[in-house]
C-alpha cells in the first residue's frame, strides 16, 4: 500500500481505530495525473486566462484589473473543484499557475486589439470550456470520486471561472445566453467519465473529449444552437 508522502497515484485511504466510532480516515498520496491531462489544464488554464483579461479590455479597464479578470477566470472552476473533492488548491503549491494567468492579460494587453476583435472572447471561452471540463472530471476521478459526481466536477471546473468573470464585470451570465454552453461542458466531462470507465485513458480520452465539447461549443457559436426554452 502507498503511504503519505510518497510518490504514486492511489485512491485508497487508510483506516485506524478500534470501532466504528473512533475510526480516522486519512487520504493517501496524491494522485499523479498522465501527462495528457496536465497539458489540457493548462491549456484551459491560459485560454480562460485570456477570456478574462478580455472581458477586461472590452470594459476599458487598467493592467491591474487585467491580471485579476485572468487570474480569477482562470483558477475560479478549479478551485471550487479542489475545495469539493477534497485535493490541495491547485494554484497556491507553486509559481507557474498565476504566472501563466498573468502572461495572458499581459498579452491582450500588449497584442493591438485587431488581433482580438468580433467574437474573440467566445472563442476563447470555447477552447477552455472543453479543455478545463476534461482535466475536472478526470482529477475528481482520480481522488476517488464517483463516476456522476466526478461529472458534475468537470461541469462546475470549466463553468465557474466564466461565470464569476462575468459577474464581477456587471455582464449578463453566459448561463443566460442562448446557445449550448453548460451542454458542450457536460459533453466533454461525460465523455471522459464514459470512457474511463471502458478502460480509455491518457492522449486518446483526454483529447477525443476536449475537442468534443470545443466543437459542440463552436458550432453553438457559429449556428446559434440552443435547447428548447421554457414555455409555459
């Protein structure tokens, strides 16, 4: 058995005690996520990061406000899901997380506004929308989460950071708008869970749901998809 503090993925825990009563449930090391996955959250880490920052440079605001719109769209889903599942908040064991978000809004920052213009924001939100749905499922999954849950995460992981953005800005929910949104975030993190379950990990699964939810995103971009309303 894998005991704290080494190395090695494990979704055990250990048990102590004498009786039920005085049981102490302790989680074990943790899990050590395949490559593919890292690469996707940062992927959707820096996407998301430049959603922010230009929601940030449609609003006309300063450098400093920049950085907080791409730091806060882009750690906010995972945070929320680290504080669910019980893991370390991503973000606060090293340097690279909110060195990333803050190259981002440098960028848009710097970049001549051409270069982001028209439907730039959504474009962005798309590409982290599905990437980020991706590595929430499969981080809940890998702390031994179950497989509905595990979903949920991966759901709440790639929606929250955009709509906290959008609150923080004054501008109407992407939960309101019309086109598929939580929809293309619950194909990507349903995907995953499903094809976890087969067996399928690594590349194959992390990419294949990825893009899955990119392009169910980007065709409700393009098209105007939405689910029937409410009628009454």
């Amino acid at each position: 058995m894998t005991m704290p503090g080494e190395d090695g993925p494990s979704n055990k825990f250990r048990v102590t005690g004498r009786s039920a009563m005085d049981r102490v449930v302790a989680p074990l090391a943790t899990p050590v996520l395949p490559m593919a996955l890292e690469l996707i959250d940062l992927f959707g880490i820096a996407v998301f990061a430049v959603s922010g920052a230009l929601l940030a440079a449609e609003k006309r605001q300063t450098l400093v406000t920049f950085i907080f719109f791409a730091v806060v769209t882009g750690v906010g889903g995972g945070t929320l899901r680290d504080l669910l599942i019980g893991a370390p908040v991503f973000w606060v064991r090293g340097n690279g997380v909110l060195l990333i978000c803050i190259a981002a809004a440098l960028l848009v920052w710097l970049v001549s506004r051409r270069w982001f213009a028209g439907r730039a924001l959504l474009w962005f939100d798309a590409a982290g929308l599905g990437a980020y749905a991706t590595f929430g499922a499969a981080k809940a999954l890998a702390f031994g989460i179950a497989p509905v849950p595990a979903f949920a995460m991966g759901v709440l992981t790639a929606c929250a950071g955009g709509i906290i953005r959008d609150v923080l800005a004054g501008e109407p929910s992407i939960l309101m708008r019309p086109e598929l949104y939580v929809t293309a975030a619950a194909l990507s993190a349903g995907l995953l869970v499903g094809l976890a379950l087969l067996g399928v990990g690594g590349w194959p699964a992390a990419v294949l749901a990825a893009l899955a939810g990119f392009a169910l995103r980007g065709l409700a971009i393009a098209r105007g998809w939405s689910l029937p309303a409410y009628r009454g």
